[in-house]
C-alpha cells in the first residue's frame, strides 16, 4: 500500500516505515541496522538505479522440516509436493483463480519470477529429497523460534544462502505461520508454517487449505510487507509499495468486492492481495510493485540464493561430455582407446585412479567420443556409439558399474556421429541423436524406464549437421541446439508440457557455422551458445530469459581463427569460460566475468599445447577450471586453473598417458 | 450469583468466536485448542510488575506475522472488577474462571 498521498517522493514512504525500524532498533540493533540497509538497497531498486536484477525466472531450493508429536501431523510427501506445487503457480501468476481478479485489479497482477523445488543436494553435497522429519515432544510450537533448533524439539536451519527453510509443524494458539524477514539470522531464516495449513492435501482444512498461508511467509521472506502497512487500523502505514491502494487495516475472510478504507474508493481495498489477511479462496494476486520488491531482495539480501552456489543444488545441467565432475574435487574422464574400446579413469580428490596415466578398461567397440552426465554424486551415466550404429548405455550407481564392469545396455537406433544426453533432474536422462537421415531423435529415461521404448526413438524433425546439442536450466526444461543444412543455428525447446515450436519444428537463430554449436546456461531461463563462424571466428548468441542478444539471428563475434569444436563452461552466475584450438594447435582461453570479456572482446589467453583432440573442460566449483585434450602423441593431457594460476603452468599440461583414439 | 471478576493471572489469548454483544472472551494460552486464524488472536498476559502494581502485556500479530508485545500497561483498580488502563482507557473483569475470561475494554 502506498500512503495516500501516492505521488510523493520515496523519501516520505521511508519515513513511514521509521517507526518500525525505531522499534527493531530497541530490540536488536544488528537487525535493525541490516533491515535499514535492505531498505535503502530496496529503495534505490525501485527507482532503477544501479542494479542490474536478475533475468529470468530464480529457482528456489526448499528444504522442508517436519517437526510432528503426533501421527497425523507426519504430513505426507504427497502433502508437501501440494504445497512445492502452490509456490510454482502463485509466483509465477499460473494460479487459475488470478483470473477471478476485480477488473480494476486485474492490470496489476504480476509474475514474481521464482520458482521452488525441493532441494536435491543437501549442504554437505549429498543426495536429498529435500525433506527431513523428526518426532517431538512438544505438543504445540510458538512463535519463538524453538521449531527451528534440534536442542529446542525442532530442526535446525540449513544454510540461508542456499536454501529455504520451511518448518511445517503443530503451532498454538491459532496461529497459521510467521516468517522471518532478510536481514535476521541465519540460524531462524525462514518460514514456519502450521501443519493443517500446509498444501491442498492430507491434513489442509479449510478455509486455509490452498496453500496459501506458505504464499503468504514467503512472501515475506521476500521482504513484502502487509498490504495495510502494519499500522492497525490507521490510512499512515504503508507497505513501501507504490501500486497497491492505500487501506486501513487487514481484511478477513472472504470479503465481497469492494471493501473501501481510507477514501480509496471506488475499488476500495485490495484484499485479494496474498498480503491481506483474507482466507485462502479470497487471496490469489501479488502485483508488479510487488514483484519489484521481490527481486530486489533476491538481488540483494538474498542474491546467493537459486543461482546454483552453495551447495549447487539445481545449477543448470549441461551438455554430456567425456570430462564430467558429480561433486567438489572429483573428475571422471572417459576416452577410447585404439582398440575403440571404453576407458575411464577418475580424480578422487587426492589421486588419479588407478594411476596417473593407468584407466579403466570397459569393454565395448565404440564409434565416436564417450559421452557422460553425472545426475547426483557417485552416479554417472556414459553414452557411446557401437560399431552396428546402435546407442549403449552403462553407468556407475555408486557401488559398481551397471550392467556389467565391461558391458553395455543396448538402446537401439541408426546414429550418425556422437550422441548428447542431459540429465535434467534426479535420475531422468535425455539422449540425442542425429540418425541416417540427419534427423534428429530424442529417447528419455523417466526414472523407470526408457521412453519412447527401450530401441525406440521420437522423431524430432530437421536435417542436421553434426552433432545436437543440449542444456537444462530448469528441471521440466530442455534447450536444444543443431547446425542446419543452411548452416545456420536452430533452437528447440521442452518447457515441460510441449516441444517448442513445435514437435518437429525448429526456431532459426542465423549465422554460417562451421562447428556445432556449444551451449551453457548459467541460471534459470539463460543461455549462451557458441559457434564458430564462416571466418573461423568465435561467435556467441545469448537468451536473457525475454530476447536473443545480440539479435533473433545476430551473433556478437569474439575473434580468434578456431579450429574445431567449441567448449564452454560456466561456474558462476554471469560468469562464461570459452576454450578453441587454434590454428597453431594451442588452446587459447578467454572468459565472461559479468561485465566484459577478457582479456579483450576478440582476444584470446595462449594456454599452450599440441593439441590433438577438441578442448574439454569442466568446472567442480567457483573459479575451478579443468581443461583436457589430447597430443601429438596420442595421450591425453590436463591443465587447471585453481582461483590463482594455470597449473601446471600457463602453457604446460600434465600427462594423463594412453594413447586414445577418440576423445 | 455472582461472577469472580478478580484479576486472573498468566496468558489468555481471544477466542473472538465466542465474542458477546461488547465483550470479549478470553480463554488460557496454553491449554485451549483455538481454531486457526489468519488475523492472528490478540494476546493478553497478566502478572505483578516490579513496583508491585498488576500489569497488562497485549501482543498482536507483527509485521511477520509474529506476535509482537506492546509495552506493558499498569492496571489501576476502580472497584467492582474494573481498572484504570492509563489515561482515559478502561478494562472491566466481566467473569473469570480457570477456563474463562470475559472482558469489556472502554
């Protein structure tokens, strides 16, 4: 709500909220000092000064902490996927019952831009559903925070920066949830939110069982503040937002249309607000001033969190490769040998396995560069290329290697060239290829079984030159990539209900590409695609979650004279590492680190080398680059960037042996 | 017969549903099953304060929905279950029982 004289300057709404922060500063100076700097971050957001904000759409990891006493209070997963469901449609204003919005109202509803999803990383790196339960003697929390420290009955919190913290459990006194807002402690960031109002299922009793009071706590966890400005019954409070009316104090129920407070007639109150006190059927809309706010907070109080740091719980997952990293300090590297068979050989933190220059047989007589993807920590999933053309499959389950140490799953096909596989969630796996007749096919492991068949393939249309390519941003998300007959770059996409444009159509991005394409995402609805060109140039084209840059068709040109395939990685948010081989057969480097190229817009770092075999890179942490290729000798080398310097030297390589055939 | 309408002690929270025509009912914080509520119930605590006088703690929900104290009001007596509640406000004991308290605030 803004006060009511609307037009004012920012300058009167931050006095309004004084009188709140006066109060927090008696209570807890360090707080209220972080609240005041949020408020001024918050203020200068709004007026668009100096913040770039995040594109796209942020995507939240969850944790959810069931603290039950009795049975019923266990609530079901089913419960929580309610509620994980509820957040994705009100956030992203995909809730139907926004259309139910009073038509004066209606212009000013807005997508949030967040998504949730249950973390699957937990803060020491391993696998999770992203819930946690425990059995309590307490019969009834309160608002003191005591659900949220095992010492107190409750769970204690994971990292704020890399998770939200949801504690579901039995609260008293009526009371529905409490949040707490950016700016306070770690160990209580969060929302509490009582276990009969959690979701639309199980236990959800109405008139609070849509999901709506967990809408509600985030949102000021997001720093929203009421809509009525948290004055009582006053016309002087304000919710530090300009689009939302000015209101007296909170409505209740389920109000009919209009509720006028405060002269704001005719439309009175905006109580269909999900920051009124209205129950569950009545609230359904957040606004683009709020909205505003939102991303402000997830710039600034919040800005670690959804952008895959921390624990790289939902980092975009790229492209299959031969160089694959499942957790920090770990690479697994597979290559064919000259007798085209399978070798594999693993950095376990300490040491290469089985030696510095040993691998790993496993079997198998391959065409075309092994291609891995790692869907959580000690599992990895390799695609090869047989000698009948045909797709094999085996994969490392943690314990051993899956069907057999030397052995191969068939999945049938016809396949021209490499295949590319993604994984874009726990256990689910998405392979492409390029058959005889240059279309492109696409199989799918759901988590059960292989989709459409185990040998069958969905048709995916186009006449493609060499190899697809493709990424996940979002876990219902594929990007996919191929050069066409034109040479040009094509884009196809599954946003999770349909192929974009369509099953068999593709989107046309422009350009002559000598190479097929590479494509990273750094976050949520990003992405960066390389090529190179005609001239044996770089040339890169990006999705900002709203347009192509530089243009539908256009590519902003980097320099060098490439030879080969492209690699790309990315181990930040906004932050890009590109690897060629030039004309001389060194690796040249250059890199995006969220505000310019460097070392220059067209220049490259010389990294040294013979290089035999295209660049492969990995990166298993933040400013952490490992990059491999192949000699003149046949073995495969290995250099590394570790936050300071090259290792082993800017232009030296480690000898990792063997003499490979195809890498 | 007569109501008690002594001073109660310890923590009643408002169980508006059971509201009468101008009064309103309390029941204890602690023991009471008070049905979910999204405006929050207010919230009154009762204790001696340190110069020995009764006091009134009222907390309502925050702006994190929290329920926040306002600063503690002495309670001066006027007779008949009644009470000063600072400059000009007043608190009227209508009934009070372990299980019950009703109240009119002037």
């Amino acid at each position: 709500m803004a006060t009511s004289n609307i037009q004012n300057t920012p300058q009167v709404r931050r006095c309004a909220t004084m009188d709140v922060h006066r109060r927090l500063l008696n209570e807890n100076p360090t707080y209220a000092l972080a609240r005041d700097d949020i408020e001024n971050m918050t203020l200068r957001y709004q007026e668009g000064r100096g913040m770039a904000g995040r594109a796209g759409v942020t995507r939240i990891p969850v944790v959810v902490h069931v603290v039950w006493n009795t049975a019923a209070q266990n609530i079901s997963d089913e419960q929580i996927a309610s509620q994980i469901d509820v957040l994705n449609r009100d956030f992203r204003r995909a809730n139907p019952d926004v259309e139910a919005t009073p038509v004066p109202f209606l212009p000013f509803t807005a997508d949030a831009r967040v998504e949730f999803a249950l973390a699957t990383s937990d803060p020491h790196g391993a696998a999770t559903t992203g819930i946690e339960r425990r059995q309590t003697s307490v019969s009834a929390f309160g608002a003191d925070d005591e659900v949220k420290s095992q010492a107190s009955g409750g769970l204690d919190a994971w990292p704020a920066a890399s998770y939200l913290n949801i504690w579901v459990c039995q609260l008293g006194g009526g009371l529905l949830g409490y949040a707490q807002f950016p700016g306070g402690p770690d160990e209580t960031d969060g929302v509490v939110i009582l276990q009969s109002a959690f979701g639309t299922t199980g236990t959800a009793a109405p008139p609070f069982h849509l999901g709506r009071t967990a809408t509600h706590e985030v949102g000021h966890w997001l720093n929203l503040n009421h809509i009525w400005g948290d004055d009582g019954t006053g016309c002087s409070g304000t919710d530090n937002v300009d689009d939302t009316p000015n209101q007296g104090g909170a409505n209740t129920g389920q109000p009919p249309f209009p509720q006028v407070s405060c002269n704001n007639g005719p439309h009175g109150d905006m109580f269909m607000n999900y920051m009124d006190y209205v129950d569950d059927p009545a609230m359904f809309m957040f606004t683009a001033g709020q909205v505003t706010r939102m991303q402000a907070c997830l710039d600034g109080p919040r800005a670690a969190i959804g952008t895959g740091g921390g624990a790289g719980t939902l980092a975009p997952r790229h492209s299959s490769s031969p160089v694959v990293a499942w957790g920090a300090n770990r690479l697994d590297v597979f290559v064919l040998g000259t007798d085209h068979a399978l070798y594999h050989k693993a950095w376990d933190g300490a040491a290469w396995q089985p030696s510095v220059t040993g691998y790993e047989a496993q079997g198998g007589i391959c065409l075309g560069a092994p291609q891995a993807v790692a869907w959580g920590p000690e599992r990895l999933d390799v695609f090869v290329i047989g000698s009948d053309s045909a797709l094999y499959h085996k994969w490392w389950n943690g314990a051993a290697w899956g069907p057999s140490p030397d052995g191969f799953e068939s999945l049938g096909g016809l396949c021209v060239g490499d295949p590319r596989a993604v994984s874009r969630a726990p256990n689910r796996l998405d392979v492409f290829v390029v058959g005889t007749d240059r279309a492109l096919y696409h199989k799918r492991w759901d988590g059960t079984a292989w989709g459409p068949s185990l040998s069958g393939y969905e048709a995916m249309g186009g006449v493609c030159l060499g190899q697809p390519e493709v990424v996940s941003w979002g876990e219902n998300r594929l990007d996919v990539f191929v050069i066409g007959a034109d040479h040009a770059l094509y884009h196809k996409w599954w946003d999770g209900a349909a192929w974009g444009p369509s099953a068999t159509g593709y989107e046309r991005l422009g350009g002559v590409c000598l190479c097929a394409p590479r494509a990273v995402s750094w976050g949520p609805d990003r992405l960066d695609v390389f090529v190179t060109g005609a001239d044996g140039a770089l040339y890169h084209k990006w999705w900002d979650g709203a347009q192509w840059g530089p243009s539908i068709d256009g590519f902003e040109r980097l320099g060098g004279v490439c030879v080969g395939e492209v690699e790309a990685v990315s181990w930040a948010q906004n932050r890009l590492d590109v690897f060629v081989i030039g004309t001389d057969s060194a690796l040249y480097h250059k890199a995006w680190d969220g505000a310019a190229w460097l070392p220059s817009d067209d220049g490259f770092e010389n990294l040294g080398g013979a290089c035999t075999s295209r660049p492969r890179a990995a990166s298993w942490g933040p400013d952490r680059l490992d990059v491999f290729v192949t000699g003149t000798d046949g073995a495969l080398f290995h250099k590394a960037w570790d936050g300071n310097a090259w290792q082993p030297a800017v232009d030296g390589f480690e000898d990792l042996g063997g003499v490979v055939s195809c890498f | 017969m007569t109501q008690n309408t002594e001073l109660p002690g310890g923590s009643w929270t408002h169980s508006f549903e059971e509201d009468e025509a101008g009064v309103e009912v309390y029941r204890p914080t602690a023991t009471f099953a008070f049905p979910p509520s999204r405006k929050g119930r207010e919230v009154l605590r009762f204790a001696t304060q340190d110069d020995g006088e009764p006091g009134v703690t009222s907390l309502l929900p925050g702006p994190d929905d929290r329920p926040r104290a306002a600063p503690p009001a002495t309670l001066r007596a006027l007779g008949q279950g009644r009470y000063a509640l600072g400059a000009g406000r007043e608190l009227q004991i209508i009934e009070a029982t372990p299980a019950i308290l009703k109240l009119v605030r002037r």
